[in-house]
C-alpha cells in the first residue's frame, strides 16, 4: 500500500472540481470529474448542492440548490457523489455511504426529477446504507442497484421494487464481488443494463467453497468476537464465477456459457456492444497468463472466442485500466475497439474488430502509460506516456490508424508528472501537474494546444522552486547491467566531507513504483519533522519488475522471482550508491517499507546484514503463502508447481540472518495482509534467538489510520526509532 497526500493550490474559480478528485481519489475510485452534456460544464458536489463550472465561459453557478436536495421535514441530502442521465433531467445522489473493505461503495441514494422538481428515495424498505452502484435504465424509467447481495430493480413512476436475485448472501453474491476480486483487479460494480433496458447483466460470485480467515475483534465488546472474510490464499482455488443476464420483466437469469471450469478462472470484464449486438467478456485463466475474449447471446447464454492472447509470465489487465474496471474503449460505432498488449515487448495500443483482427496503432518502442481518450472525428487518441524518462509522465497524440510519430502534448517547460481528465468531446481537459519540487498545479486547458487561460508565470516558478530543492534524481547501474531509477534528498546544510547516515524506502513489487518525478518524492509522509533537516539522506531506487515504463523485459523479470530478483536489485543499488557517495556513513545504514514493502524491508535487514544496520517493516507480507491467490499466483505462478520459489521469496526463511535492529508493526484487523504474517515472523525470529521490536495497533486495518491518535502514534514510534538506532547527523 502506498500513502499519498495531495494539495490543491491556485484559483477556486478554475479548480474546484480537480481538488475535489485529488482529495477523494483514494476514497471514491469510481469518482472521476463530471463532464456536462455540452462538453465543457464540469459538475461538483458542494455539501448539499451541486456546482457548475463552465470552460468556455469561464462562469461557476449552482446547477442542483440545497432546496432541491432537501427532503419535506428533513435536513439536506449531504451529496457524497452523483450521477446524471445523458439528458440531465434525473440525478442520482449518493449520501451516508459506508465502507465495503477499502471503499465507501456502499450507501443511501437518493433520485431528483429535475423537470418535475421531486425528490424520492430509492430502496424504501431495504436496510439503510445498504443500496450500491445505482444506475438509472437507458429509457429513464427505472432505477437498478444491489442490496444484501441481491440485485433490485425500481419502477421510477410508481416506486415498486423488484427482487431481480434472491439466493444472494455473503458468500453467495450477486451484482457486487468478493474481497479478492475488488482487491485485486479492482472489480467492485458487479452489473451493466442492456441498451434496450430490458435486461440486466451482472456477476455471480460463489465463495461458498472458500475457507474464511478469522480475524479476531478484542475491543468492540466484553467478549472477542471473529471478522470472517472469504480470502483464497496463494494455491488455494479462486471462487467460482459466472455472467447471468436477467430478464427485467420475468426476473428469469440466462447464464452465459463461458468455456472452462468457473472455479478454475476468472471474469474480469464484461459490457455491452453498443451496436447492440450482444455481450463482450473477458476471460482469465486461473494462473492469468492467457486472456480470452467472447461475445455472447444474452437470449440463448452462446458465446464465441474472438480474441486470444498467452504470456509466458502474465497477462497485465490494469496496464490500460488502472481504476475500476468499466467500460470498453469502443470505435467505429461498436464494430470495434481499442485493446492494449505487450506482447511484442512494449505496451501497445491495438485496433480489434469483432472478429479478432487486429491492428497495431502504436508500433514504436515505448509504452502507454494509460488510454484517456479517444477522439475518432480527429482520428487521434490521446494516451500517457514517457518514452524518454520512466520516472515521468505526459500527454501524447496518436494517429488511430498507426501511422506518424507520438505527438507530445504536455508543455516541454513542464518536467514531471502530467494527469489528465479529457471532456467527451476532447476539447477541454482538468490537467494537474507536479514534479519533485513543484507542488501540483491544477487548471483547465484547452485541447489539442493545451492553452492555458490562467496566466501564472509557470516558467519563473519552476526555476524558482529547483533552485530551492534538494532532491537529486539518479541512476545507477548494478553489476549485472541493470539500470534503476532513484531519487535522493540531501540533508540541509550538506557537507560533502562530513558523514550522513542514509534511509532507503522501498516496496518494489509489481504494484507500485516508488522513484517518481511527481510531489511528495524525497518527503517521507510517516517522519516526525524534516529528515532533511535532521540530517538523514533519504533515498528509494526501483527494482526490476516495479510498474514503468520500461518495456515488458524489465516489468515481467520479476515473474517467480518475488523476493529475489528485487531484493537483490535493491542490495546492489545501496552498494553502488555507496561507492558513487563517500559522504555516505555505511554504518548509520536503514531500511524501511510498508505492506510489500514490508516484506522487502524484511528480506534486505535478514539476507544483507552487512549492508542494512535497522530496518522498520510496516504490515508486511512474512510469508507470500498468506497472501491472496490472485495476486501472489499471478507473479509467483502456483505454489502446487513451484513451491521453492515461495519459500525462496519469503522472509520468515531467513529469520537467522537478523543482526542489526528491526521494528516490526502491524494492525491486527488487517484483512489484506493477515496479522498471521506478524506472529509467524515471531514463531521464526524468537525460534532463532533473535531480539527486535514489536508494535501491534489493535483492531486497525492494512493502513493503521483507523482510531484516536493512531498516525500520531505511528509517526512519532517511527521516528523515535529510527533517531535511536540509526543517528541522524553529520560526523
């Protein structure tokens, strides 16, 4: 897991909604900015009304009052996110949510009829905050969504609720996911109305086959009582899932015949065909490395392979789709599409038609980082990539029919990290931009020239701001050739004749990197004060199969080799800063990272002593046995046929090689990284005779930010630690 902390500096008037979407990202994944039918209104929710920012006027106005959310003898509706239809005469207010695992998707809705000026509560009768992913038919005149497992559906005219599923339960879900579908391939919106509103698509997930992990709650009552959650660990079979399409009128489900044992693969995707032409899935093998796509006859259940692709590692669904999996990238009016592979080493754009052909739209060497848009009247896409600096990001124009060069769109004097919400109509876009000494700036620009309307002095501040920094990008290169990115904050006053002690933060797994050029590089979010200040060194190099791009060779290196290839990347890289540095005090060495990172911690302190002096690991996978399948079977294959490469990867194996000071931390209601991680590192550590520190934060989740006081806790525990066992200052 990765902390991020954002700020939103520079006019209200122009970036109002871009704060709103950098401050909930994290919170909300399905938020996004809400474009207007016209193109160029921006929607935001604002405590219990709605706002309206116009681009090309320049003008913000309420677009929904408080008087309009505002039941009869209630308060305001306090509006949490919102959704409109095409022709914005009916809104969907979300309000009260609650958390399901990670996100708050679960909720009240409420449905305001903007012509007829009525408010009216959905799901009447049902428990309350129980209603998720509500969604207006296409004819406007009902409303879908799940509750308790169960998908309902409700006539808008009169209110009546219809029971579309009735066998769901926890273990038995229907329109929603288990914990390892949302956690992993980020699946939370579990069904698609048809084009014609008279069906419903949607996933059944059956866990019923999946042992519980018992996590144990010793604070909420007198007596201890246990959390289940259905999570597969690595080796264990997947839940069993299928694609039903129900019929609205009869409640009748036609399950969709996918080839394949449903407990021996996955669904990750499935749409409609905007042509109307049916259903459009894809299909996962249990071990991910071959990806299937089939249409399908929602009347008869018939499906048929279109579309075929292996990888000898694995196949990358969120190398395109790096938030909740919805919507396919459509052309030429549903008659084909837009995919991504990495197939011939590079992540490419391709253009496939319903009968698998294909055709390469982006042929250079270099990889999109995302798809954001796709403008066919200009026959362009606009993508993010960085063909020449993997720690960075920019917006770049392609041809769709594959011919020309990227065209860069992002301004040249802007070096950094560029994000991007493009308008439907690929004339407008919300544009954030940061890089390791410029705090993110937010505005509105005009596309294709990216014109700007705000006249800030961008040019004198950039200058301005590296002048003042003292974060230092770099490259190193370890004796096996391999060439890692990283960066480096120098302590204030720095003397290059005097010693520093030096704190390397790492995670360097397939989830995250670490070393890019965007805010908040050099700064450790955890520290109590300045590290700079203090006089730490603070550095974070990416390893081999960390997320960059930096072709399919170096990402997939790491495919069975978790725990191994990266970590030593990480010791050869400290070895190599150690030559290049002689102001480094290789004796006040540290080490630390939280979740994957954790274990990375772990793995450095125990197999190079000699390097690492303390180490500091956060909810940290012990064992990659514990983890859930998905994830650890995708880079690590099946434990059943590679058992070594797991026992090879994990710390507790090398528990004797602990000499210098570890600090091990982890919340014991954690349902991602189990508390089972924490005592069998223990069960090996106190085996073997060795002493460390120990913090466990009672009933706290995989982010320990849960409870009174608890950063502040964790901060200054971090902190202090960290002063004691690896000094900071110049000697």
């Amino acid at each position: 897991m990765r902390l991020r902390y954002l700020s939103c500096p520079g006019s209200r008037t122009l970036i109002f909604l871009i704060c709103l979407i950098a401050g909930s990202a994290s919170a909300q994944p399905w938020k996004q900015v809400k474009w207007g039918r016209d193109g160029q209104s921006i929607y935001e929710a604002n405590g219990s009304s709605i706002s309206t920012y116009n681009a090309k006027e320049g003008r913000q106005s309420v677009k929904i009052p408080t008087s309009s959310l505002t039941p009869t003898g209630q308060s305001p509706i306090q509006v949490e996110d919102f959704f409109y239809t095409p022709d914005e005469n009916k809104w969907l207010i979300y309000t009260k949510s609650q958390k399901v695992w990670r996100y708050k998707t679960r909720g009240d809705y409420w449905l305001l009829d903007v012509p007829g000026g009525k408010l009216q509560q959905l799901g009447k009768g049902l428990p309350a905050s129980s209603l998720m992913f509500a969604k207006i038919s296409p004819d406007g005149k009902q409303v879908a969504y799940v509750s308790g497992h169960n998908i309902y559906v409700e006539d808008i005219a009169t209110g009546k609720i219809k029971a579309l599923t009735k066998d769901g339960d926890r273990r038995l879900i229907n329109g929603t996911f288990d914990w390892a579908y949302e956690e992993e391939f980020d699946c939370r919106d579990g069904f698609r109305w048809s084009p014609d509103s008279r069906s419903i698509a949607y996933w059944q997930i059956d866990a019923r086959k999946i042992r519980d992990f018992l996590m144990i709650d010793n604070t909420d009552s007198l007596y201890s009582y246990t959390v289940p959650v259905e999570y597969p660990k690595a080796g264990e079979s997947p839940s069993s899932c299928r694609v039903g399409v129900v019929d609205i009128a009869t409640a009748k489900t036609t399950w969709l015949q996918v080839p394949g044992d449903p407990q021996q693969h996955y669904i990750t995707r499935l749409e409609w065909n905007p042509a109307k032409t049916g259903l459009i899935l894809q299909q996962l093998n249990r071990k991910q490395n071959e990806s299937t796509l089939f249409v399908a006859d929602p009347a008869t259940g018939k499906t048929k392979q279109i579309y075929k692709e292996a990888d000898s590692a694995w196949i990358d669904i969120r190398s395109r789709w790096n938030s909740e999996l919805t919507g396919w990238d459509w052309t030429n009016g549903g008659k084909s599409f837009i995919w991504v592979s990495e197939k011939d080493g590079w992540r490419h754009l391709y253009s496939v038609d319903m009968n698998g052909k294909e055709k390469l739209i982006t042929p250079d060497n270099y990889d999109i980082i995302n798809l954001l848009r796709i403008d066919e009247q200009h026959n362009q896409a606009y993508i993010l990539a960085s063909p020449d600096n993997p720690t960075q990001q920019y917006l770049y124009k392609v041809s769709l029919d594959g011919k020309g060069t990227p065209e860069r769109v992002s301004p040249a004097i802007e070096d950094g990290t560029h994000e991007y919400d493009i308008s439907p109509d690929a004339q407008y876009a919300a544009h954030t931009f940061s890089n390791h000494y410029f705090q993110p700036r937010n505005e509105l620009v005009f596309l294709p020239d990216h014109r700007d309307d705000q006249k800030s002095d961008i040019v004198k501040t950039l200058q301005t701001s590296r002048f003042a920094n003292n974060v230092d990008f770099f490259q190193v290169t370890t004796p096996e050739g391999v060439t890692m990115d990283g960066w480096m904050t120098r302590p204030a006053n720095f003397d290059s004749t005097k010693k520093y002690p030096v704190v390397f933060y790492v995670y360097g797994e397939p989830a995250a990197a670490t070393a890019k050029d965007e805010y908040g590089a050099g700064r450790s979010f955890i520290y109590n004060g300045s590290m700079s200040a203090d006089g730490y060194i603070y550095v974070s190099i990416d390893n081999r199969g960390t997320p960059l791009p930096k072709g399919r060779k170096w990402r997939k290196s790491i495919y069975r080799n978790v725990g191994q290839v990266n970590v030593r990347d990480q010791a050869a890289g400290a070895q190599e800063l150690f030559k290049r540095y002689r102001y480094i005090d290789t004796s006040r060495v540290a080490v630390w990272g939280w979740s994957g990172g954790g274990g990375m911690t772990l793995n450095l302190l125990f197999r190079y002593p000699e390097i690492y002096k303390t180490g500091i690991a956060i909810a940290a996978v012990g064992s990659l046995f514990t983890y859930d399948n998905i994830y650890q079977e995708r880079y690590m294959g099946l434990p059943q046929e590679n058992r070594e490469d797991y026992v090879k990867g994990s710390p507790v194996t090398y528990t004797k090689g602990l000499v210098g000071n570890l600090l091990y931390i982890h919340g014991t209601g954690d349902d991602n990284v189990h508390y089972q991680n924490a005592e069998l590192l223990q069960n090996e550590l106190i085996k073997n005779g060795k002493q460390f520190q120990f913090m466990s934060y009672p009933n706290r989740t995989h982010s320990i930010n849960e409870g009174q006081g608890t950063f502040k806790h964790l901060s200054a525990l971090y902190t202090n630690y960290l002063k004691e066992h690896c000094p900071p200052g110049a000697r």
